[in-house]
C-alpha cells in the first residue's frame, strides 16, 4: 500500500517503522522539512517542504503556538496537493500531529486512513501543570486557560484519525477518553542487542583519560540540560555527593538548548545558572571530577552508559526518555525519580531506587547505597536489563507491535 509519513524531523520516531515497512513491500514516502532536496532513505522516498517568509502580525500571545503550527500545516498541505496533483495518493498517513504538519491532510485525501503519533497531550492540573513550584507562572490561573488553547492542534486532528500510538502507557493516559480508546499503547524500541553491557569496555573522550569499569563513574543524561529533566535537582545534589564520594567522577551530557518549559532568564543557560549556583559549594579539585560531555555521538552515549556505575534519571511528569531506557539496557543500576512516566518502567528496589524528585539528601543517599553495594547493583542492573528484553526489545516486541498497529488501522472501520 502507499503509505505517507509526515514529520518535520523525519524519520524522528518513525526511524525503525518507516524502513520496515518499506522492506516488506509498501511504498513509503515522507514529507518534512529535514531535507533541502529529494532524496531516497533505507527504501523511503524523502521529500522537502519549506515554509513560506511570513511579514510579522499581531498575535495574541495564547495564539502563537496555534499561529505556528498553522503555518506549517499549510506548508504541508501545499506540498501535498502537489503530490496530488501529480497522481499521489496515499492509502495511509502516518503522522506525528505536534508541529501542525498533518492538519489539512484529511480535506486533501479523504479516503485515506490516518494513524497519528500520540505523544502527549497537555493537562492543565496538578502534577502535569505546576510541578515545580519554582518555576510557577507569574498568574498561575492563566495556565490553565492557555494550555486548552496549545490542544486545540491536538483536536484539529482527532476528527481525521482512525487510530494513534504511543510510546507509553502514561502518555496515551493524557489523552481526553474519546480518543484514548483509539490509542494503542506501543513503544519505539531498544535495540537491547547494542544497548548492552560490555564489562570490558573503555571509554576514551578527547580531552579525558581512559575510563573503564574500574573508575567509579555516576552519569547524568538530559538531551538539554534543563529543569524539566531534573537538572537543577541533581547540581544541588552534586556538592554533597562529592562530598561523600571522594573518588567518584560525574559525568553529565547535555546540550544548552531548551527542549521543555521556558527560557531561562537573562540570556543564560540552565546549564549556567545551577552550575553557578553551587559552584562556592564545590572546591576546584572536585570540579575537576565533574566532566558536562556535551553531546556526543551515539556510540559514546552507549559506552558512557556501559562504564557507569550508577545511572540518574529525574523527569517532571512527562515524556519518558529513551535514555533511561537504553541505560536499563546496558544494565546499569538506576536512580530515578517517583514521577508516574518513571514508574511505568522502574519499581523501586527491584529494578532501580525511585527517590521524590525534589528530595537531594535522599538521591544523595540512594546514589552513595548503591555505590558501595555491588551485589545490589548487579541485582537491580540484571532486572532493568530483562525488562527491557522482555518488554521493550525493538526487533522481537515493539517493531512488531508497531506494525501490527499500522495493519490493523486499515481492518478496522473508519473513525466516525
């Protein structure tokens, strides 16, 4: 069948499904704006839209997430109706809705069935809204009014979907029950082949000795380093754990950027301000043991996460990440927040220590337990590991879930 991705960083989650459906037979082709120029990927024809030069207008601020992506649900249909004006039609779009892209898709092909990526959908009450009573609103009561605005993407696609995927449980959760009953729960996978232990690893860093199992090393992973993800949490932690672990060594990957919530202020990073913030509390020998790798290619990421001792994972209420998963399959022993998106794949003590997001002395505590408990590490590694095999293996569970979701929306009868 002729299948159509949509996703403005394609493949983005589609990275494995999009090839396998290819390789089986079906005629794959994506619109994104990744691209400058057409180009075939791992059997995926991959084709660029761009976004038009727009003068600026007058906004009301709830609006410009909505103004935004309109903006490029437009683009995209634009680039679409060329594709149908060629003769292309899709018996299936695959689409991740989160930046607007697949809003007209349903007016320009009808008949086609429409699978969405469910990522998240934004609650306005406690804990999804107001977490982290420290970075509340300025008026908080207005959150909640414009959060029902930021859906409003999210309904303008749920009249055309026959059918939605999510990663996990927790997300598809968020989702208003009428659609949530449509939504099969079916995460991206972990190549537990790769992301596995290797007690004979070394890894070697430019500007960084060689690291083996030998060295005690605690990690620290965001994709940016921002509160969302704990950051904050874990640098205030940081002066105590150095403290109590003299030969430890940290090591924190990150960008500067921001992922989730807002900007930082004053034209500094996160990074900046909580580093800055504990940097009297820590002597300089100690921040000599204390190494923000940046962003690193993937191989690195894996080696990092098979050297480390102790791995920390903190999150808000929200999207889980695929470093702690891919952490828990290269075995190591976990330190994670009790936040519910955690809870799905980490239960206390059996494979990994959860600890309230906000409580340092006690992820100081569970951090320096399981440094010095070898067995407990090895118990709570091997555990995390199996769940991953068993659970959450790319090739032998989810890869097949996913495509069992994308033959069953075509059985199915359309969504009324």
């Amino acid at each position: 069948m002729n299948i159509l991705f949509i996703h403005q960083n394609f493949p983005g989650q589609f990275k494995h499904l999009a090839p396998a459906l290819a390789a089986r037979g079906d005629t794959c082709t994506a619109l994104t704006l990744k691209v400058k120029e057409p180009a075939v990927w791992k059997g995926v024809r991959v084709l660029p839209y761009t976004l038009p030069a727009r003068p600026g207008q007058n906004v009301h601020p709830w609006l410009v997430d909505l103004d935004t992506k309109v903006t490029r649900g437009e683009a995209c249909w634009r680039a679409a109706r060329a594709l149908a004006q060629q003769g292309y039609e899709p018996d299936l779009i695959l689409a991740h809705p989160g930046w607007g892209e697949s809003m007209f898709l349903g007016d320009l092909w009808p008949n086609a069935r429409v699978g969405l990526y469910c990522e998240l959908y934004h609650e306005a009450e406690y804990p999804h809204l107001d977490f982290d009573p420290e970075f509340r609103a300025a008026e908080p009561e207005v959150q909640p009014l414009r959060i029902r605005l930021k859906n409003l993407n999210n309904h303008l696609h749920f009249p055309q979907a026959d059918a939605g995927l999510s990663p996990t449980a927790f997300q598809a959760d968020t989702f208003p029950p009428e659609f949530r009953r449509r939504i099969t729960v079916a995460h991206d996978g972990i190549d537990t082949a790769w992301s596995a232990p290797d007690p004979d690893v070394t890894l070697q860093l430019k500007g960084f000795a060689p690291y083996t199992r030998d060295t005690e090393i605690i990690t620290f992973i965001n994709r940016n380093l921002e509160p969302y993800r704990g950051y904050h949490v874990f640098m205030r932690a940081l002066p105590d754990l150095l403290r109590q672990r003299p030969n430890a060594r940290v090591m924190i990957i990150g960008g500067n950027e921001v992922s989730y919530g807002s900007a930082p202020p004053n034209g500094k990073t996160w990074k900046q301000i909580f580093r800055e913030e504990v940097a009297d509390r820590i002597s300089p020998e100690d921040w000599r043991r204390v190494h923000f790798i940046g962003r690193i290619p993937h191989d690195d990421f894996t080696r990092v996460l098979q050297i480390s001792r102790v791995h920390v994972y903190l999150t808000y209420p929200f999207v889980l990440s695929w470093s702690l998963l891919e952490a828990m399959s290269c075995g190591a022993a976990i330190v994670a927040s009790d936040t519910a998106p955690v809870r799905e794949v980490v239960t206390h003590d059996q494979t990994g220590r959860l600890v309230d997001f906000f409580d340092r002395a006690a992820l100081v505590r569970e951090l320096c337990d399981l440094l010095e408990d070898a067995d407990a590490r090895a118990r709570l590694g091997a555990a995390a590991r199996r769940l991953m095999i068993d659970e959450y293996d790319l090739q032998q569970t989810c890869l097949p879930r996913q495509i069992a979701w994308v033959d069953g929306i075509m059985k199915t009868p359309r969504a009324s």
